[in-house]
C-alpha cells in the first residue's frame, strides 16, 4: 500500500493512515474548545487527559498486535486488575517499587503466556481463550486480595502517574512519557520488525503465512505475551493511580481498549492495525470523556457518543478501503 | 467523518440541559447574579435510588442559593479509576467547591488532596474518607445505624433467639460499621441473643445478595431474627425469605427504603427499615460547602440522622419524607 502512493509527499504518507481518528480527534477538540474555551485547552487539562489515558493506552499497544493478528484478547481487563493487585501485594509486603512493577508485568506476561498456548497449542479460538481468561484472572485476583482492597504503599509508582509539579518531566507526568516511549517503539516493531511483519502476514492470512514460511504458532505465543506485557503494565500504572490494589477494578476495561483500537482503524479481520492510531483512539475517548464532565453533560450521553464514534470509525474507514481499490 | 455524533451531540445536549427551579420555588436560580458559585456534586454512580434522593437533595439546594450544582458521577458505576477521574476534571475545570461521596477511603485521597492544593474545598458526603482535611463530612452516623437496628431487633425477639446478620461486601466502610454498631449493641445488650451468622458477605449487587441470602437460609432454618445493613442485602434477604416460605416468621430489620422494601415492610415480612435522609444529606452537603465558601463556621462533621420504620409510622408524614422524594420535581 505505501509504495503505492511514494510518490506522495512523505507528511501524507505517515498521516494517511491516521487520517480518520486524527480528523475525529480535531473534532472532538474543536467542539469543547467551542464549549469551554476557558477550561479544556489549558495545559492543566491537557496534563489531566494524558494521564487518563496512560491506562487504556498501555492497553491499547499490546490489544494493536493481537488485533493486528485477526485475534481479540478480551482478557485485559481482568489481567490489568490482577497486576494491580500483585503489584499492591508485593507493595504491601515491604517490597521495592521496581519490584511491585516487574511482579505486575511478570503476571501480565504470565496471563499472556497462557492466552498464547491455549490459542496457539490447543487451537481454542482467541475469543474463548481470553474469555476464559477475564474470569480466571478475575477470580485470582479476588482470590489474592481476600475479596478486598489491598492498601499498601505505592512510592514512586504513585509519583510516576502524578501530575504534582515535582514530579513532571517537560510538563507531564512521567507515565505520559513512558507510554509515548513505549508506543514509538512498538509502532516501529509492528512496522519494521519481523515480529510485526509476521504479525500482520497471519493477520492477512493465516494460510498464506504458514506457506510462507511464518512460525504462526509461536509467532502467536509472542503477540498475547506482549499484549500481556502491556496488560500488566498497565495494571501497574492501575495501582500507582489508586494507590490500593483493586481486584474489581477496570470492569469491562477490555471494550475501552478494544474500542480504542479499532477507533484508530485497525481491522477486527486482522492484517491491520496502527500504534498511532490506537494512542489517538485512546485520546478521543478520554478528551470526550473529559469534555462531556467539563461541560456538565451526563454520562449517558457520553457511552451514545461512544459507540457511534466506534461505528462512524469503521464505517469510514470501511468506504476510503473500498474507495482505495477502486 | 463525525458529522453523525456531532450533530447527535447537540441534540442530546440542547436536551439535557436541568430545567430551573420550577414550580412555585424562590427560583434563586433565575435572577442575574453576578457571583455564582459553581459547585460539583459527585455521587458513587447515578442509577440507584439513593443517589437520586441525594441529587434532589442537592438540587433544592441549588434553588434556594445563588450558585450553580454539576451533578456528575463516574461514568462506570462505583468504579473508583473513574471517580477519580472525575475529580481530576473539576479540578480541571476549576470549579469553587467539590461535593463527594468517596468509593474509596483510600484511592480517592490523592486527587482530593490535589483538589485542596489548588484551592478547591471539599466537603464529603455519605461515606468517610482516610484524610481530615475536608471542610465538613455530612452523613449518616452508621454506627448509630447499626445501634437502633440492634435495639429494635432485640426489642421484637424479647431479648433473647438465633439471629444471622448477613454483611455487604469486604471493603464497603458505611455498612461495616452499621455491622459493628449492630454486632457491639446486641453483644452488650441483649447477652441472650446469638449471633449464629455474622461473617457472610452478600456480595455488591442485589443478585448475588440474593443468592447468598438463599445458602445461609439453608444453613439456619431454625433463626428467629435477621439483621441486613444495606439495601441490596435487605432486598436478597426478602426474596429469599418470600421464596422459602420463611416471610413474616422470621423477625427481619432492614436498612434503606425501596418500594419493594416498603411493600415487605407494610406486608409485615420485614419488621423494621432503618431510614437515612439522603435528600438531606444532598441539600446539607451544598449548604455546608456555600457557607464554607462565603467564610462562615462550618461543623466538621453532620450527622443526618437515622430512624426505623416500621409497619404502623412508615406512612406517617414523618417517615414518608424520608422515604419518598419527588423526584420528579427536582430532576425533572
């Protein structure tokens, strides 16, 4: 597709993909700078929304590379609360910060692992792997905390997602900038790595990539551990956030994700799928949402708004598809 | 590419704005002041009855005061992350005070903090907070909740009888001290009464109270006394005991008012409902959180009060002010 169109000016090129959650993300920031002029665009705002999206964010990375591949993983809420609550327990404990995130991460990873080998060893579809999955993570997670909260202290990993002063980095907090990080370099994996190429090859067509010599099996593995990575990340920043470990936290977070992703057009068929795009999903939500609290508008309105913008997104990006290849 | 959800957007929008205060009200909304303070409301979620009572509360408030409420609560009902989201917004926004009702004694410390560091007063309703730098907290003393429960239920049994208690959820910090306050009052008072039930957890939704209620039924057939601190715990505990038969034979004190709970209350299978005043909780908290703001004295804690109905008063005029807000009057 990019050769296609070399010869188009390079800007073009890196924003064509983009264009449409891009253009709904301008949107959404012209109406409630309309709204609310005083309030949405100053920087104390701009701090606000970044830090809300870091979670679904992080989510996002991980949920582009399954997408990416013609899979879902609808386990990521579930896994996001139990690393929140490892984290918390190791926390608790009287552990090191450091170690409370890599626990997380190491769960994240492990839920991932397992998503990877049932989907990939014993063929069940992704969608029943990850179901399965959201309630066995849940349930652990509850399980760990005793049915409740788990209090402890999250040292730097409360200052990482603060956006007290003493705390930020060029303006934002630090979390902000490690999400910018992690999707920079995991945008340029999708695209220039073999993990990516692969990744969207079994998206494509599975077939096809087995003939071509794709390792779809373990290549698969590697997508839901990464995408479990991110889960467990995320339920670090989850934990850094509340400061508690919450086992019935981000209750149907997967579908925040989810719809973040596909926002920012990656195709549930697989074989597409874009970092950026699914950062600025993120971002739409979390402006909208913000921007309906600010505005006074009730939440109802908010989850309409939602999921036209989820079925708007595809659907546009469905008709430049077809206008492409004609 | 959005045209459809803008366009949507200002239909929904031009729609939801409240109405004034209608209908006979001082209207101290309507007149042009040039100071109107802007104060943010917010609840543990919108959809339960409860919180529209406080939201009337809150509203009368409004109308009888030169200032302006956003009622706005998390957009996933009782989720904390969203809770402190919304916290973080009207701070955004830069609002004159913050009225809230905590998820979290914990979680939500950070933000209120914050919210106090860039000047914006907050006064918690409902459900206490592990910080006491708020201006006031206006609740329900729930210990005391617990307390009458406990006098009224030992009253009925005689002093004397197998009761169970059955608990809301680990980690919900109003009702558990309604459970302490129930437990320490029966211990202390009525020696003759066993507890033979006090530890089961209902669980947060009135489905997996209900089942829960089902299972400690089986266990205890032989109970003369039943004890739930919460609305949905009370609302389980009734449809199991109408499924077994046990209704009306077994003394059951409740807390909260549904219609379904009246219904059982005035059916005489549940014997006592202790009542809050979440309208007056709602209206208190702005009041507090205006006086505050204009520089008066403010009480760090008021209590709203507690009173237990039952089948003779819960149509007095009394009762039914607790019970009965008009929703439609200050919600529209």
């Amino acid at each position: 597709m990019n050769e296609l169109t070399a010869s188009r000016p390079a800007i073009w090129l890196m924003i064509r993909p983009i264009a449409g959650p891009l253009l709904g993300l301008l949107l959404v920031l012209a109406l409630f700078w309309f709204l609310e002029p005083d309030a949405f665009l100053s920087a104390r705002n701009l701090r606000t929304v970044s830090v809300q999206t870091v979670i679904v964010g992080l989510g996002a990375i991980g949920m582009t590379f399954v997408i990416a591949s013609g899979g879902i993983d609808l386990s990521i809420g579930s896994v996001i609360a139990l690393s929140s609550v490892v984290a918390a327990a190791v926390a608790k404990a009287g552990y090191d910060p450091m170690l409370c995130a890599m626990a997380g991460v190491v769960t994240g990873a492990t839920c991932g692992l397992i998503n990877g080998l049932v989907i990939a060893r014993l063929g069940v579809i992704p969608f029943i792997a990850t179901l399965g999955m959201m309630g066995v993570a849940r349930g652990v997670a509850k399980w760990l905390a005793s049915e409740q909260k788990i209090d402890a202290p999250a040292g730097w990993l409360e200052s990482i997602m603060s956006k007290a002063e003493e705390f930020r980095i060029l303006g934002l907090p630090q979390a902000v900038w490690l999400t910018v990080l992690l999707a920079v370099v995991f945008g340029l994996v999708l695209r220039h790595t073999v993990l990516g190429a692969h990744t969207l090859a079994i998206g494509s067509n599975e077939d096809t990539a087995r003939l071509c010599g794709v390792r779809v099996g373990r290549t698969k593995v590697w997508i839901y551990v990464l995408c479990g990575i991110f889960g467990g990340l995320a339920g670090v920043m989850t934990f850094g956030r509340l400061t508690v470990g919450d086992p019935t936290t981000a209750i149907g977070e997967e579908l925040d994700v989810i719809a973040a992703v596909v926002i920012g057009g990656a195709s549930l068929a697989g074989g597409e799928g874009r970092i950026a795009g699914s950062i600025l999903g993120a971002l739409l939500m979390a402006f909208l949402a913000n921007g309906c609290n600010l505005t006074g508008v009730p939440n109802y309105v908010q989850e309409i708004l939602i999921g036209v913008i989820i079925v708007a997104a595809v659907a546009v990006d469905r008709y430049r598809y077809h206008s492409m290849k004609m | 590419m959005n045209l459809h959800p803008l366009t949507l957007f200002f239909f929904l929008f031009s729609a939801t704005v409240l109405p004034g205060c209608g209908s006979g009200e001082d209207g101290g909304n309507s007149g042009a002041r040039s100071e109107k303070y802007e104060i943010a409301v917010i609840p543990k979620g919108t959809s339960h009855e409860f919180w529209k009572s406080v939201h009337s509360g809150a509203r009368k408030a409004e109308c009888e005061l030169p200032i302006s409420i956003t009622w706005m609560g998390p957009s996933k009902e009782d989720d904390r992350i969203a809770q402190i989201e919304v916290v973080d917004n009207f701070i955004s926004k830069g609002v004159d005070g913050i009225v809230i009702s905590p998820l979290d004694d914990t979680a939500l410390v950070p933000v209120l903090k914050e919210a106090k560091a860039e000047g914006i007063p907050v006064v918690i309703v409902d459900s206490g907070v592990n910080w006491d730098e708020y201006a006031s907290f206006v609740a329900t003393d729930n210990r005391q909740g617990g307390v009458v429960a406990a006098q009224h239920l030992g009253k009925l049994l005689d002093g004397k009888g197998k009761v169970i208690m059955m608990r809301y959820f680990e980690g919900s910090a109003s009702t558990s001290k309604r459970e302490v306050g129930f437990l320490e009052t029966i211990a202390e008072d009525f020696p003759e009464i066993e507890v033979v039930s006090g530890n089961q957890f209902g669980g947060a939704t009135s489905d997996e109270c209900y089942q829960t209620a089902e299972n400690l039924l089986i266990n205890h057939q032989d109970i003369d006394g039943i004890f739930c601190a919460c609305e949905p715990t009370t609302f389980g505990m009734l449809r199991a005991l109408q499924d077994s038969d046990l209704a009306g034979k077994v003394r059951f004190v409740g807390f909260d008012a549904t219609d379904k709970l009246l219904d059982g209350l005035r059916a005489g299978e549940i014997d006592g409902l202790v009542l809050q005043d979440p309208f007056g909780m709602g209206e208190l908290a702005v009041k507090r959180m205006v006086d505050h703001l204009d520089g008066k004295p403010v009480d760090k804690f008021v209590d709203t009060g507690v009173n237990v109905a039952t089948q003779e008063n819960v149509d007095t005029d009394e009762m039914r002010a607790l019970w009965s807000v008009d929703f439609d009057k200050w919600l529209k």
